[in-house]
C-alpha cells in the first residue's frame, strides 16, 4: 500500500482522471439502481404493502389479479384449512376517473376489501371507511397533485358510479395507477353496473384470495383446489402488468453498466502497466516480489473505488433531495451495500488484467529495455 500511495500522489492528475471516470460510472450504476427499485415498487407497491404471504388465483389466469375469477366455494375451501381469519377476498379493476363536473380521466385501480381487516391499508389523512359506509373512498395521495382533495367526487367513467373521497393512503399503486379502496358493500353496487364478457360476474365472486399460511398449508391448499393456483406475494408482484419487462431492461442496464465499469477500469489500469513496465521489472530485480506489487495495483484499484463510492453517495442524497415527489427512486440500504460490493468487486476483477501483466513482467527483459 506504500507503494500505490506514493504513485498515486506523484501521478494526481492521472488519477484523478480515473477517479472522475469512476465516479461518473459508480453515480450512474447507484442511479439506475435506485431507479430501477423505485419503478418496482411504484408498480406494484399495494400488493407488496399486503399482509399475505399467499395469494390463491384461478388457474389458467398466468397469476395475474386482473384475469382471474374464484367462487365463494373456493373462499370457502380456503378458510377450511388457513381459517376464517387468515383468509380474505379481494377484488379490483382497472378503469378511469374524473373528478365530477370535470372533463379529465385519471386511469386508477379499485381494490375491495374488508375494510375492517387485514387488508385494509393505513389512512394517513382523513377518515378511514367502514364496511357499512356508503359511496366513500380511500385514494393514493398521488391523487393529490392532480387537485384531489377529501370531499371530492370521483366518478368512474365506465359505470357512472360516484364516490366521495374519505381519506388518503400513502404509496399504493398498481401497474403505475394510483389505488383506490372501497368496501365490498360499495363494490357490489359498482358490479351491478358493471358487466365481464356482456354477462354480470355474480356478487360472490372474487378475484384472488389473500392468504397467510405456512408451507404445510400451502401443500393442502394446492391439494384442495385443483382449478386455481396457489401462488407466493413475489410470484404476484411479478405477474403485475409489464413489471417483468420493465425490471428485465433495467436490470439489463444495471449488468451491462457493471461490466462497462470493469472494462474501463481494466483498460485504463492495463495501459498505465504498460507504462510502467521497465519500473516494474527494476523494483523485481531489487527484490520486490510480484505479490507485493500486484498488491499495490490492486489497493489503487481498491481506494478508487472506495473514493469514487463515496463521493456517488454523497451525489445521489442530494439529487434524491431535489427529485420530485412523483419520481419513483428508492434506494434501501440493503441495496445499497449489495450495489456497492458488486461495484468493488467487478472493479478488482477488472484489475487482474494488470496483476496478470506484472507476473509476466521479467526482471531482465525490463532492464534491457530500459538500458537499450
């Protein structure tokens, strides 16, 4: 490390072009990250924000809520092996509103649930709804920034049904629309109106069952219910509309920039090895062993890293600060140390270039050449 610190403050200007390099690479890659989870959870935040560890759908509904259509025997069904209150129905649609006497459609998703459950989400402002309350709501406070406020009427424009704004949830979205909640009684009145394939799809009936169980029950459930399918929250979150593509592209950005980061580093490293090739064959010849110096390009690859994370850091809390509320960026700790690691790590795999040029350096040859 006394060898890579000396170099490293004789050659500053050099380094410091590759620890701007970094930085701008590292900024990126912690960007992207922070993107990329924003985006998953903004897409499915309602359902990852639910209780159950289990979702019961029907079986030929490629896991998703919105295609889905169980009985109340399958409720039923389920209840007798979870128990009564460790299952609960759950309803939702996809549809457009506007606030009454206006002209702009907002596209939301309606979830129904026991209001008085484990289902319900938290109301962060305003009053909660019963089960028994008449044409109230719970909206996303996303709602807000489009003039929303408690009291207003919200109209779906498919049925022409009415509801009066009750209170606001926080982060509660699905397939990127804002989440709306209303209790079962309101729904059934909403599907009255409402028709699936030009024929009413019954009262009782349900669009998934959310469950919390344990693997034993799981294996009943599956036994049980041979029309439907028994799915995990993950597997769920997963069959949300376009979730799958949109996380596989970020992803693939991600992966891509750690390997652009790797062979930047590596290339940059590689050149200045051959720079200092004669140098390196005159510290062998004195007797400095080959570990000793590849450890030195590597504690310089080591402390660029560590640097350049630092300073990306710093950079991302105070973008974080200035973004506004509706840009979906997340960065949880966990995460963060998993990106930086892997930062670390592809960056010391990008130096074993160089430390594979120094054990080929020989002592002699570098000599020669310096002489020569």
């Amino acid at each position: 490390m006394y060898l890579a610190l000396r170099e490293m403050r004789f050659a500053k200007t050099r380094y410091m072009l590759i620890i701007t390099i970094m930085l701008l690479v590292s900024f990126l890659v912690l960007f992207v990250t922070g993107l990329a989870r924003g985006l998953a959870y903004a897409n499915a935040s309602t359902v990852k924000n639910m209780a159950a560890d289990h979702f019961v759908v029907q079986k030929d509904a490629d896991r998703r809520f919105t295609r889905s259509l169980l009985s109340e025997d399958h409720l039923n069904n389920v209840r007798s092996v979870v128990g009564e209150a460790n299952a609960a129905p759950l309803n939702l649609r996809m549809t457009s509103i506007t606030e009454k006497g206006e002209s702009v459609k907002t596209d939301v998703t309606l979830f129904a649930v026991d209001m008085e459950g484990w289902l319900a989400p938290e109301t962060v402002k305003g009053k909660e709804i019963s089960n028994t309350s008449d044409g109230q709501i719970l909206v996303d406070r996303k709602l807000e920034d489009s003039g929303v406020r408690i009291g207003t009427v919200l109209e779906d424009t498919m049925t022409g049904s009415q509801w009066t704004v009750s209170g606001f949830v926080n982060n509660e979205s699905f397939s990127h629309t804002p989440s709306l909640f209303m209790n079962e009684q309101d729904w059934l009145k909403l599907q009255k109106l409402a028709t699936v394939n030009g024929k009413d799809p019954g009262a009782n009936t349900y669009n998934a069952i959310a469950v919390k169980t344990d693997k034993g029950q799981v294996d009943l459930l599956k036994d049980k219910l041979p029309d439907a399918e028994v799915i995990s929250k993950s597997e769920a979150v997963s069959a949300v509309p376009g979730y799958k593509e949109e996380q596989g592209s970020l992803l693939m950005m991600i992966v891509f920039l750690f390997v652009i980061s790797a062979m930047v580093l590596a290339v940059f490293f590689y050149v200045i090895t051959i720079q200092k090739t004669s140098q390196f064959g005159i510290l062998k010849a004195i007797g400095a062993r080959t570990g000793y110096l590849a450890r030195s390009v590597m504690g310089q690859v080591l402390l660029l890293s560590i640097g350049s994370l630092a300073i990306s850091l710093l950079l991302i809390r105070v973008v974080y600060a200035v973004l506004p509320a509706s840009m979906p960026f997340q960065l949880d700790s966990s995460t963060l140390i998993l990106t930086c690691t892997l930062f670390i790590a592809m960056s010391l795999i990008g130096s074993l270039l160089s430390v594979f040029k120094i054990a080929r350096t020989d002592a002699l040859d570098a000599i020669g050449r310096t002489a020569g």
